[in-house]
C-alpha cells in the first residue's frame, strides 16, 4: 500500500476527519431546490458529502483510495439508513488509469482533494445542465509558505472552471469556514450549459 493511503486510512481509522459527518460549504446551498439525480464523490474519505446527498434523495457513486474511509462511510450510512443510494468503491484516483465516464452525472463534487490532472475528467462526466461543487484548499496569497502540490495557486480554480466557459454560480476565495483547516480555501459551484 502507498505511504500517502496508509496515513488516510490511520486517519479514518481513529476517527479523524470525519467532522460529524457534516457537509462542507457550499454543497447543501448548491443542490437546494434541484431534483436529485446520480452525483460522484471523489475521494469521499468517511463519506459525508455521500451521505448528505444521500440522505437529500441522491443517487451517490463515492470514490476513495482509503479502504477504511469507504467502510466508515458505509457503516454510517447503514446506520443512518441510506445505505442502498451509495455505491463505494476503493480505488487510486491519481493512477493514470483512472477514468471518468462522460456525461454521467448531474453532480461532481471534489472536497480537499488536489489531483491536477481529473479537472478535464471532471468536465467531460458532468451531464450538460449538471453541476460541479468543489472546495479545495489554496496556497496563502502572502506567499508565507512554500506552495504544496496539494494547494491550488490563487484564483487557480475560478480561471479554471470559467475557462471552460460553465456559468460560475458561486466562487468563494479565502479562509475556510471549516473548524480544522489551516490553509485557505477555494469554494465553486458551477453548472454545465445544456
């Protein structure tokens, strides 16, 4: 097993980051009044944004590389009884064999999660009319610190996802409003043209 997974998986299984089991901002804001539909969690560590969709009547395909995230979020959907609209499965979504199906979902959601390379994944399996809600953590724009491959520069993913020419329907930049995170964070809500 990969050091980096062995650490998640030490996490989970003290109980770390599981944050209650809360949803992280912006997603409950971003899917209020939409018919639920089929969403992904990528790298769903405990589960939480899974089950929050979940429990909103979502059909929900969560992703992790940490066996014992995926076991803690199915132990918690059982018992929250939600168990039946998530399909987990374990896998390395860094490997350069990991693919996404186009036009697949009506939501992606990736939080704290930083793989460069599954942003043109990500455009291509959100349905036309479908969303993509992240929030992920971005390097101090005092330059305090040495940047990390996990950070996003600043204004990384706004220029990003408006490259692609999707309607941004929230962007937020600056500090988390999460208990936990040191490092900033970059929030975006943004829908697919039909």
């Amino acid at each position: 097993m990969d050091e980096r997974l062995r650490k998640w998986d030490e996490k989970f299984a003290r109980g770390d980051e599981l944050h209650a089991f809360a949803p992280s901002m912006p997603l409950p804001d971003a899917i209020r009044g939409l018919a639920p539909g089929l969403a992904l969690d990528l790298a769903c560590g405990a589960g939480r944004h899974a089950i929050y969709l979940a429990e909103q009547g979502w059909r929900v395909q969560a992703l992790d590389g940490s066996r014992v995230g995926i076991d803690r979020m199915l132990d918690e959907a059982r018992r929250r009884g939600v168990e039946g609209r998530i399909e987990a499965r374990v896998g390395d979504l860094e490997s350069d064999s990991f693919t996404l199906e186009p036009d697949a979902f009506d939501l992606v959601c990736d939080f704290y999660f930083l793989h460069r390379p599954l942003f043109a994944q990500i455009r291509r399996a959100v349905r036309p009319g479908g969303l993509f809600v992240a929030a992920i953590h971005v390097e101090d724009a005092a330059g305090s610190e040495a940047p990390h491959s996990f950070l996003l520069a600043p204004g990384e993913l706004r220029a990003l996802v408006g490259g692609w020419g999707w309607e941004v329907v929230h962007a937020r930049e600056g500090a988390s409003s999460e208990t936990g995170h040191r490092h900033a964070t970059a929030e975006i809500v943004a829908r697919r043209p039909r």
